[in-house]
C-alpha cells in the first residue's frame, strides 16, 4: 500500500509551508493573524486552513486580510481559490475592488473569483477587465474565461 506523504495535499500543489498539525479554527485564525508572528507559521496556519475547509476556515482566512503583508494576503487569495468555496467570495471582490491594495493582491483575487467559478462574480471581473493596472486588468479577463470554464464543469457533475 502506498503512504501518502503528509506534505502533498488533496490540490496537488507543492506549498511554500507544510501545513500546520493544529486542527483547532479558532488557533490557527489566531496564528494567521498574529503580525508578529514568524511568516512561515503564519503560512503553515494558512494551508491548515484551506485543508481544513468550510465556512470557518474562509472566515479565519479572510480576518488575516486585514495583515499589512501583501505576500500573506496574496497567499490567502490563491487559496481561496483553491477552496472554491463561494463563501469567500465577498472577501476576494472587496480586495478587487480596492485601488490602495497592492497589485499583486488584487491579481490574485481576480483569479480566484474565476477559480471559484460563482456567476456572482461575473459583473465584478466585467468591471475591472479595464482596470488601469495591467496585471488585474489581464487578471481579471484570464478569470472571466476560467470562470466559464469551471461552472460548465460544475454543470457537468450535477447532471
Ligand atoms: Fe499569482
């Protein structure tokens, strides 16, 4: 039988942090938030989080967006993505939509609101595809399509 080693998760993706072993919300919202704490707990704490799932997990990650770290917010985007849980959506549109945050931020929301594939997100990508900032305006086009693509494959499984 094969093991499955600990540090691959269910996405398929190589982390920058192996996820964190606390299973507790409540503690890893804590850790995540905690701007004086070591990015690479703050991160491990992250993908605990987005392993874990579910409307509490999207909650403790959305609070670290108030972090003055543009890395850590633009890692939160991409797993809110990963997540594709239409719960998170409020939060990526507000990070959208603010021309004070920085631009890779803003990138990374973009195409997790494609990721995400929610028709909700349509009017918002529609708006910005013309942003004055390249990256979210190409960012937000790139979703546009993905997000057609992955409702047209969430279509598929509920046939
Ligand atoms: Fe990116």
């Amino acid at each position: 039988m094969e093991e499955k080693r600990p540090e691959v998760s269910e996405f398929d993706s190589v982390d920058p942090a192996p996820p964190s072993n606390i299973d507790d919300v409540r503690k890893l919202r804590m850790t995540i938030c905690d701007e004086d704490e070591k990015m690479f707990q703050r991160m491990r704490a992250l993908f605990a989080l987005r392993n874990i799932g579910g409307q509490e997990s999207v909650e403790a990650l959305a609070a670290a967006f108030g972090s003055s770290s543009a890395l850590l917010k633009h890692e939160i985007a991409y797993v809110m993505g990963q997540m594709q849980d239409s719960a998170a959506l409020p939060y990526l549109i507000d990070r959208l939509q603010d021309f004070d945050e920085d631009v890779m931020v803003r990138h990374e929301a973009a195409e997790a609101l494609g990721a995400i594939g929610d028709r909700t997100a349509l009017s918002v990508l529609e708006k910005f595809k013309d942003d004055k900032d390249t990256v979210v305006a190409e960012s937000c086009e790139v979703a546009l399509d993905l997000l057609e693509w992955v409702s047209s494959k969430k279509l598929d499984y509920t046939d």
